[in-house]
DNA sequence: TGATGTTGGTTCAAGTTTTAAACAATAACT
DNA sequence: AGTTATTGTTTAAAACTTGAACCAACATCA
C-alpha cells in the first residue's frame, strides 16, 4: 500500500506543533529548574500528589497517571525525597506496595512556585488563545492522548472517548484518576 | 499581584495537552528508534536538512531552526556522522563554519523510515482529526511557538535577574537572531 | 498447605543525553 | 592594529533513561 503522506495543511500542523511542544517543554524546564530546581516531569510528580485526595499515591498507580514507567519513576522519587519534598511510606495492606507522599515542604515548594509555573504557562499558551480555541486545543489533544493509549481502538481505557471531554468531570477535578483500587490511605479521607 | 489562575477550561486543555505530548513523543521515539535507529530529534536533524536547498546547513542555523543549542546539535551530528547520514563539510565563506550535509545514505534512510513515521504520526494524529481540526491545531501550536519565540525577552515571571548564579543570559542577543541566510553553498546545484 | 505464578517496587549496570563552562579559531568593528 | 563577538567544539560533570534481574509479598489453586 502506498504511503499516505501528510496533505499540505497536514504538514503545517505537524511542523507548528512539534516546534511549539519543543520550545514549550524547554520554556517549562527552565523556568521550572530555575525557580523550583525541578524539571518538569518531577514538578508534574508534586503537582499530581497535591491533586489526589490525601496526597498519597501507590507508585504504580502514579507512574500509570504520569505515563511512565516505574523505573523512572523510582528514580525520580528517590530524587524527590532527598529533597525532601516527598516521602515514601509503606502501604499497610499490601506490605510490598510503597506510597509516595507528598510532604509538607513539597506541599509548600508547590505553592511557591506554582504561581510562576501558571505564569509561564499563561504566556505561552492561554494568553494567546481565544476561549474558543481553548476547547479546541482541549479536544484535540484529548483525542491525540486516545488515540495513542488505546493501543486498540476498542479498548478504550477508564472513559473518556473522543468526542466530547466526557471523562474529565468539569470542576478543578482531577483528571481520569487512575483509582484502580487501594489507595492506601493511613487514616482517613479528607480534602 | 494576584495569580491568575488556570480556569477550569484552561486546566483541563493543559492536561490534556501534557499528557498528549509526553505520550506522543514517547510513541514517537520508539517507533523511531525502532525503525530507523534514531531517536526523534535526530531523525529532525535528518528531516531539517532534507528539506532545505541543498540538503546543507550551518550548525548555527540547523540549531536555531531546530530551537536546540549548538552544543546540543554538536553532539547530535557527531553521532549521526558515526552512523553515515551526515557529513561536515567547511564552510568555504566562513573558515569558522562547519556545514551539515545529509549524505546519500543519510536521504536513504529517510526515505525508508519515512512512510513509517509519516503512519505513526497519522495513527497518533491526524487520523483522529477533522480538517477543521487540523487547522485549528496548526493556528493553535502556531500561535505558542510565536508567543514563546518571540515572546517578550525579558518576561520572567517572578524576577529573573536577582542574580541567582547560572544566569544563561536569557533574553540577550541569541534569542532575536534575524534571519541571517548562511547557506554555504558549495556553489553548484542551482537555486 | 504448599507449589506456582503474578505483581509491586527497587536495584543494577550500562548507556544516552544534557548542561555549562572553557576554548581556539576566525570574523567583524572601530 | 586591537578589541570584541561568533562559530563550533571540547570537556567534565551531572542528569536521566532503559531493561533486565531481582526479591518480597500477594494470589491462586489443587
């Protein structure tokens, strides 16, 4: 079969984006590493701690939610704690689960540095988009993140399906949170 | 001054955004590199110069058109010398410069992995999007690689001067390079 | 119960990639 | 000429990623 080559408009789109996303990332990473000392992905470590109800989370279930995998994630949670930004706890039921806390420095990096973290972002996204386009980007992205996760076009994984942010509940929540199940909390839950 | 804060549509279109691009530059590398031995920026350093005049360009100007630092692209060139898809060549104007130039083997190997990439990038992508979307996108991702490159030079969000060691000169000179035309041709092939 | 297999998480070794600073050569400007 | 700016590389250190190997703890089932 003959390749399918990207039409014209295709090939604009395709350029502009991966130009955006790699100034984007760059423009992310330092101004993370310079005001937080973290690159992204790590700052992203804290950010979905301080999303999750009692701000703990399994390590498999937050590689899951980060996209990555556990290796990578062990290693940059080790990192985390000698920072002291995040603490490691054993789950009580599963005595070979460990759960990454988020501490209360952690806690307090994230609310330093947050502020900026938006800014940047704002500037370099937000700022420049319509509130129509914002759904739009929304959309796309979503059906990108879909159609790469479901491996199997029938398998849609947890909900959301293209079509409509139906996953993604409106108010501040958290994504498709990947509760799969033991959340290994030590007391209660809270908010 | 008050954070402005992500608003809930915004919050989401980031989510989204974040999760698409890390997962797609995942799926990106590893098709890459499984099928042409390369991991994405490196197959880009191919396709850059596949696409310009004659398939030759300055380091500075590979680099700046690919948003990396030269040291960056340096190392990059260096290896894909070793595996035989570029070549240096002296700058005959510029006795500092040196001339990337994709080889034959070099514009082989792209034109073999390239239905590869071109699916990959089909599958994750455009297969999912309406042509409205595609313009969409290309506006979108346009408008932050604008707002990011030609962003105000000195728009650190919180200070950005207060000393604080590894200053990196954000904002002066290299960032506004005007569009210089080193082509360094070899001075036949027309055009 | 014990055998078997699976999962959670880390460790290990190796490699890749980045970064920042220093550098030599050349160009450009005054 | 003398000074400054660029080009591109080098260098050393660090950061990060990967994949396999690994162990302990679970689960399953006979």
């Amino acid at each position: 079969m003959t390749t399918r080559w990207l039409t014209p408009d295709e090939q604009r789109a395709w350029r502009a984006y991966v130009a955006a996303s790699s100034l984007l990332e760059d423009a992310l990473d330092r101004q993370l590493q310079q005001e937080a000392g973290l690159p992204h992905l790590y700052y992203s470590v804290l950010a979905a701690l301080s999303d999750v109800p009692e701000r703990r989370l399994r390590m498999t279930d937050l590689a899951e939610y980060l996209k990555i995998t556990r290796s990578r994630l062990t290693y940059a949670v080790t990192r985390l704690e000698k920072d002291g930004v995040v603490r490691r706890e054993d789950c009580q039921w599963d005595k070979r689960g460990s759960v990454a806390v988020l501490t209360e420095e952690g806690m307090a990096l994230l609310e330093r540095t947050a502020p900026g973290h938006v800014e940047t972002v704002r500037k370099a996204v937000f700022d420049h988009l319509s509130p129509e386009q914002i759904g739009q980007f929304e959309e796309i992205c979503s059906a990108i993140a879909t159609a790469i996760q479901g491996g199997d076009p029938q398998a849609t994984p947890t909900g959301s399906r293209p079509g409509s942010g139906s996953g993604s509940g409106s108010g501040s929540g958290a994504d498709d949170l990947p509760w799969r199940r033991r959340a290994c909390s030590s007391g209660q839950s809270g908010q």
